[in-house]
C-alpha cells in the first residue's frame, strides 16, 4: 500500500522566491530597457512600441494588422491599441490592401516614414549605449536567446 500523505508535489519542492521566476525576470528586464530605450526617443515623440511598430512597417511595408502582430509577437488588440495614436497623429494610414481589397492593412504615411527617420536616430544611440554599456557580444548573445525564446513553439499560447 502507498503512502499519500508524505509525498511533495512539485510546487512543494520548487522554492518560493519570486527571483527564480522566468516570467518575472523577463518583464523586469523588458521594463528596464524599455525605459532605457523610452529616454533616448522621447525627443522623436514616440515611445519604444511605437517605434517598433514604425520600424517593422517600414521594413515589411503594409502589413495586415493579424501579421503586424505577429511580426511582433504581440497580442492583435494590444497592437490595435498601439497603433490609435499613431493613426491619429498620421503616422500610419489604415486602407485597403493591395492584393485583396476586402483587407485592411497598415502602412506608414509620409508623416510617418519622417518620424521614423529621426526617431532612428535617437534609436542608433540608444543600441550603441545599451551594446557600449553591456557589451557588444553580450548584447548579441542576449538577441539571439531571446528570440529562441520568442519562437519556441512549446512556449506559444495555445489558440
């Protein structure tokens, strides 16, 4: 006969400390470099996702708001809710797509490819500090990890 009462559930045996959570350590860190980064564009106006959106449209060109977001891996409605402001400073123009009219993509407008332009400047000075400040392989090797973890298909939201 097995004995139920001793036996220590995973969690038992995990300890406590919110320092040795994955989650937890990773948004800290997102926090982080965020802001570091949010200092180096205020003066373009734009805030690092907002950045990041310009940016990745700047690269793909007009992008439906499904693919935008997982471009980012971001959440669709998050992306939407990020995407308002820049829509109603004309930065980013929502139309018809070009290959299928029925679908609605994004694209950077004139306005929008500017501000992008400067912005990428005060970027440019915000990744020389970041690699200056924790090294230029460290920084490399922080990206590559990072996007393995990103694209680790065991680690995706079930759908």
């Amino acid at each position: 006969m097995k004995r139920r009462g001793n036996a220590k559930t995973a969690m038992q045996l995990l300890p406590a400390n919110p320092a040795g959570c994955n989650c937890l350590a990773l948004r800290q860190a997102a926090r982080h470099v965020t802001q570091f980064y949010d200092q180096f564009l205020a003066s373009s106006g734009l805030r690092a996702t907002q950045y990041s959106i310009l940016a990745r449209l700047d690269r793909k060109g007009p992008l439906t708001i499904n693919a935008l977001a997982a471009e980012l891996v971001m959440n669709r409605t998050t992306l939407g809710r990020n995407i308002l402001p820049l829509e109603r400073e004309g930065l980013v123009a929502v139309g018809p797509g070009q290959t299928d009219k029925r679908r609605k993509e994004l694209r950077l407008t004139p306005s929008g490819i500017a501000r992008f332009r400067t912005a990428f400047n005060r970027w440019r000075e915000a990744q020389a500090r970041f690699e200056e400040t924790f090294g230029a392989e460290r920084a490399r090797g922080l990206r590559d990890l990072l996007h393995d973890v990103a694209t680790e298909p065991a680690l995706a939201a079930e759908t």
